[in-house]
C-alpha cells in the first residue's frame, strides 16, 4: 500500500522509514546502516480479458475482443530482508452464453504496486469494459441505435478498446498496452477490429512482447480481429465456424471475441505474469502459493512468476 505521511511536517520529524528533509522538503529514507536497499528492475502485467459474443443464430454479429491486462515496468527499491506480496492474475473467462460479455481479467501485484485486469470483450450493442486496457465495443446490426464506446483503459497501464462506431459496424478489438483497439469496420465492411499491440520488454534476454489485445470477432470470413502483437488472441467467425483464441499464457493477453453460434465461440483471455531482476550477490525465498523459475547470467537473477499469490524475500 502506498504511504500516507503527515501533512506540513517538521524538520526531522520521522514516519515509517522515512525522516522530514525540511531544507529540500523531501522525505528521505531514514534506514540504519547496516540495512541493505536493492535495486529491482520488474514487468509486471494483468491477465486479460475474455472476449464477448454475439446473438444466437444472427449473422453479422460478434463480440468486443478482451483488453490485455494491465502493464508496469521499472526499477523497484527493495530492503533486503523485508517481506513483499507478488500476485500473478489469472486471465478473464471467455462469454459462455450467446449474446454475453467476457469477464474482466485477474489483477497482478509486485510490492504496492496493482496492475489492473485487462476489461471484458462486450456483447452485441455492448460497452467494451474498462480494464488495464480496455475491451472492445460489441457489434450491431441495422436494428442498433448506433454507437458503443471499447472499454476506457487504467491511466499508465493501457489503452482504450476499439468502438462500435455505427448502427452496422462490426465489433471493436481490445486495448493493448502500446496502442488502443481497432474500432470496427475500420478495415471495411463487416471486418472486426485488431487488438492493440503490447510492448516489449529485455528483462528476459531477447525482446518479448507483452499485453497484447484480442481481435473482435465478426460473422464473415476474412471478417474477425487478430490479436495485437503480445499474446492477443484472434476472433472468431461464425460463417467459417472459426471459433476464437485465447490470449497466450502469461502475457496478460486478450481473448478473441467470439461470433453468434457455437462453434465461433469467444475465447479467454491469457494469464498475467511478474518478473525481476536483482543482482545475483542476494538470494530470494519465495512462498509456496507462487510458482515461479529463476535464472542466472551476467551478474544477476531473473525471476519469473508465473501463478499464484504469496510473499517474497530477499536477503
């Protein structure tokens, strides 16, 4: 949680581990000396959402694609020896009904820090759900009144979810975390919008995208979204019984909206995931409620959680 220190201190007064520097008018960190601080360098980011469908036995319908979770990198001053809460956030169920919204992804946490779950693919005539980013609008026919806004995105975290910008416009693709969904028919009439593309990351080695968001799923084919780059999944299509694919384990991925029938379903949204890297002179205990791997190269550890809640520790 963050910390809610005292209005108009004064000089040298003392909160948590922080002491009152009234010539700068700064809290500096007030730690004895034998106390070691860490420099983590972290991504942390939010399962997706899962994508929305459309109604039952309609033809040109389909469902928003699933916003990509949640996404925050940086570096990260730990002291050694204290105990911190790391959450990796599982991914949105995908609609299990015809017309129905996905369901918002799980949130992520590294230290006091929340990354948000990616928002819901909507239904038919449906607003996209807010999220870490946002989920697509669903897609109408000429009976709809019109337009249906993607999901607003977490300021920091993401990117709005692609429009259903008229009464015949297809459905809108997820927020990803570099670039918002595509609104629908964007690519021509009866084509859904692509998911947003996520952003990549070294933390690991080589350039891995993250938080990616789904494609929105439409009833023609070529008609459905592709999921953005970073684990978003693709739509479906119900005239090619195409059904939808999930977001990649993992990367916070959106899930695909699904189209109007069965076999064009919507599809989940993938698992989020938390990694750091902190000099390998330090050794980390990790709690049994995480699953987590860890490598070492160059002069430091990467640890990659990839389920679970629990606490961490340094030393």
């Amino acid at each position: 949680m963050a910390l809610d220190f005292p209005n108009s201190p004064t000089a040298g007064q003392e909160y948590d581990r922080y002491k009152w520097n009234d010539t700068d008018s700064v809290w500096d960190l007030n730690l004895p000396e034998y106390v070691s601080v860490v420099a983590f360098e972290y991504v942390a980011v939010a399962g997706g959402g899962g994508g929305g469908t459309g109604y039952p036995g309609a033809w040109e319908e389909g469902g928003g694609g699933g916003g990509a979770g949640g996404y925050l990198s940086g570096t990260e001053l730990l002291i050694a020896g204290e105990t911190y809460t790391v959450t990796v956030g599982a991914g949105g169920a995908a609609a299990a009904t015809f017309p129905s919204n996905g369901t918002q992804g799980n949130n992520s946490v590294f230290t006091d820090m929340t990354c948000i779950g990616g928002g819901y693919g909507a239904a038919r005539w449906g607003d996209g759900g807010a999220g870490g980013s946002g989920g697509g609008a669903g897609s109408g026919r000429s009976a709809d009144t019109g337009f249906s806004p993607g999901g607003a995105a977490t300021a920091g975290q993401g990117f709005d979810g692609g429009d259903h910008p008229n009464a015949d416009a297809m459905a809108g693709g997820g927020g990803g975390a570099s670039a918002a969904g595509e609104d629908g028919n964007t690519d021509g009439s009866g084509y859904a919008g692509d998911g947003g593309d996520g952003l990549p990351s070294t933390i690991t080695g080589s350039a891995v995208y993250r938080a990616g968001g789904g494609g929105g799923g439409a009833w023609y084919n070529p008609g459905p979204g592709t999921g953005g780059l970073g684990g978003g999944g693709n739509g479906g299509s119900g005239s090619a019984n195409i059904a939808a694919t999930a977001g990649t384990a993992n990367t916070g991925g959106g899930g695909g909206g699904g189209s109007s029938i069965a076999t064009a379903a919507a599809a989940a949204g993938g698992s989020g995931i938390v990694i750091v890297k902190y000099p390998d002179t330090y050794t980390m205990t990790v709690g049994a409620g995480l699953t987590s791997s860890t490598t070492t190269s160059g002069g430091y550890k990467t640890t990659t959680f990839t389920a679970g809640s629990d606490t961490i520790t340094v030393i």
